[in-house]
C-alpha cells in the first residue's frame, strides 16, 4: 500500500517492490545492495549483524507473530512429530526458526525431528497436503485452506511465541548514510500504507490479490485482512520495540542459531522514525 501513487507521491516517490519467496533471499539481495531495503522477521537479520552485516532496523509494523505450526487434523500434540519433516523455507528462515523456537518452547529437541527445505508458504501447504512431511511452519492465512484439506493449526505462534516479531523493515548503515532523505520517506510512506490499509479493508483485499495474482475465490487475503484488524496486530507508528530485538537475540542462542555475541542496539536508529512520523499525512 505504501507503493500506491496516491500514498508514495505525496512523499516524492515511486517505490518498486522485488518479490521474494523468503526472508534469506530478501536479506541476502539487501547485503549485495541489488535492492535498497526489505521485510522479513528479524531472525535472519539479527543473525547476519552478529557476523559484523551493517544492518538497521528502521521499524516494524507488524510486531505480532501470525504464524504457526500446521499438521494433519489427526495430530493432537508436538510430541506426535517427532522422527518426523518439518517443512521449512530454508536454514534461517522464518518457518525455520519458528519451528526451532517452538519445539524448543515444548521441550523437544531440534535432533529429534527432520527439516526439509520446500520454498514459500504456498510450496509448504501442498507438501504438507501431500502427506510428504509431517508439519508446516505457515503463516495463519491458511486456516481456511487448511480446514478443506484435513489439516490444521496445531501451535499458534502468536500464543506460544508472544514476543516473537513477524515483519520490520531493515535498510544497511551505508545505504541509510547515502540515501538518508528518501529513506525517511519511505519510511513515512509505509506508516501511512499500514494507517491507510487499517481504514480501507476492501481496497487493501484487492490490492493483495492484484500483487499476488490470486483468484477472487482464495479466502486467504480478506482472512488475514480480518484476523490482523481484529486481533490489532499492526503498529503504524512502526516501533522497534528493542525488549522483543533482545528477547529474539536470546532465542536465537538458545536454539544454536546465534553463536557470537554482540550488541543489538546498533541495529536501532529511532531518529529515522521519529522524523518520518513528522511528514506522514494520514492521522
């Protein structure tokens, strides 16, 4: 929504957006500086820095986890898995490290199951349809879909995984210093995206159909529109609550998947967002 001409131009920009399956892509597309910012779960990203990236987190507008695990309706606990494929993006990913922290939330051992690398969301869902792995680590739009085909929501992460971030914004330190201006527009303009999409459901279901090519029959684009309004997961202001970077970091160790140590404040820069609150126009 922050791309729309009617939103980007009153910012003084034309916003191009690069869709990516994964988190991992869109990270490593933003360190190679073939594209200027991306969005993702910071897992990945926190990961990176702690390997010197130069990453910042500008904020995040969907500071809720909307995601879980989904297996076939038989299945009554996480206990049943084990010896069993989880589908996951890729190592690193957000359905990598959401069914890492997950299992380790329910005292079961990341050994103790398998891990199969099968692409999107989409991708997930048919594998786990197929009965080719046990579990699916999806975002919670495929509740309806999943009704339909003898699957379901097994662990909420929104529940087990309160402090877990789903989506914020990362540009590099170097790219923020050369582009500072349009960076805080741009910053500006998804603060308005997510205020403007809050107050237009219709107009926000349709432009996500259109930027995913999906057939008006697909419940999931006005599920998640629902849930997200409902359950008021979206933040316009787009804080960078720092005790949820840290309590992420923590995680991250935890699980194996962060071995050095460092500072995560660095990746914080709260004057870009408190200058990009200053130029918004939708209150």
């Amino acid at each position: 929504m922050a791309g729309e001409p009617a939103i980007a131009s009153r910012h003084g920009l034309n916003i191009d957006y690069v869709p990516l399956k994964v988190d991992s892509l869109a990270l490593k597309a933003l360190l190679a500086g073939q594209v200027d910012s991306f969005e993702g779960s910071p897992g990945g990203a926190i990961i990176a820095a702690s390997r010197g990236a130069d990453l910042k987190v500008l904020g995040c507008y969907w500071p809720t986890l909307s995601y879980g695990i989904f297996t076939a309706k038989t299945v009554t606990s996480l206990e049943q898995l084990k010896g069993k494929a989880f589908s996951i993006a890729s190592p690193g990913s957000l359905p990598d490290l959401v069914t890492r922290a997950v299992l380790q939330e329910n005292g079961i051992s990341a050994n103790e199951v398998g891990f199969a690398a099968t692409g999107g969301d989409t991708d997930r869902f048919r594998f786990l349809e197929t009965g080719m792995v046990g579990a699916a680590a999806l975002s919670t739009e495929f509740v309806p879909a999943a009704a339909q085909h003898g699957l379901k929501l097994l662990v909420d992460g929104r529940t087990q995984l309160p402090n877990y971030l789903r989506l914020c914004t990362y540009v590099t330190g170097a790219g923020l210093k050369r582009r500072h201006d349009a960076t805080v527009a741009f910053l500006a303009s998804q603060m308005d995206g997510v205020r403007y999409a809050q107050l237009h459901r219709e107009e926000t279901i349709a432009l996500t159909r259109r930027a995913l090519n999906v057939d008006p029959s697909d419940p999931r684009p006005s599920y998640v529109y629902d849930e997200a309004i409902k359950d008021n997961l979206l933040d316009p202001t787009m804080q960078s609550p720092a005790a949820k970077l840290e309590w992420m970091q923590n995680l991250l160790k935890t699980t194996g998947n962060l071995t050095d140590s460092f500072d995560i404040h660095e990746m914080l820069d709260a004057s870009i967002r408190i200058e990009a609150q200053k130029q918004t126009f939708i209150k």
